[in-house]
C-alpha cells in the first residue's frame, strides 16, 4: 500500500461520516454504526482527489504517504458538524 488513512471518530458526526462515504469516487469508506470506516481492500485505488479532506471537519481524516513523509489533513470547517 501507498497510503495510511486515519479517521478520528470523535471528529465525526453521522451526517459527516455519510458525506464523506458518498464523495468518495471510489468507495473507500463505509459507514456503520454511524462511524466513519476505511475500507482496507479499497485504499489501493485512492486517487489522492481529497474529496475527503474538503468535506471532513478539520483533522478528521489523515492520509499519511508510506513512501514519504508527507501527510495530507482534512481542511473542512469545524462548524459543519
């Protein structure tokens, strides 16, 4: 794998986690329980898009590169909860 994709929970409601499930172009998230999960057989397709990051609260979702040491963090408002 390239990429490690971390969510945290506490960052997340319901109506986020299924926003974020749905701007995924390819269904790397699903929601249960109304929590946000990461799909391990799927993070291999992840396009880098960042739809994600745009839609989760800041610092939700984290996408750490393994072949460097760049990460890329969600950037949504706060106040989209």
């Amino acid at each position: 794998m390239f990429i490690q994709i971390e969510v945290n929970d506490r960052a997340m409601s319901a109506p986020l986690c299924a926003l974020v499930a749905t701007v995924c172009p390819v269904e790397i998230f699903a929601v249960e329980g109304g929590r946000l999960l990461v799909r391990p057989e799927q993070v291999d397709e992840c396009t880098l898009c960042e739809l994600c990051l745009d839609a989760a609260p800041a610092g939700a979702i984290t996408i750490s590169r393994t072949y460097s040491d760049k990460k890329l963090v969600s950037r949504g408002s706060d106040n989209t909860r």
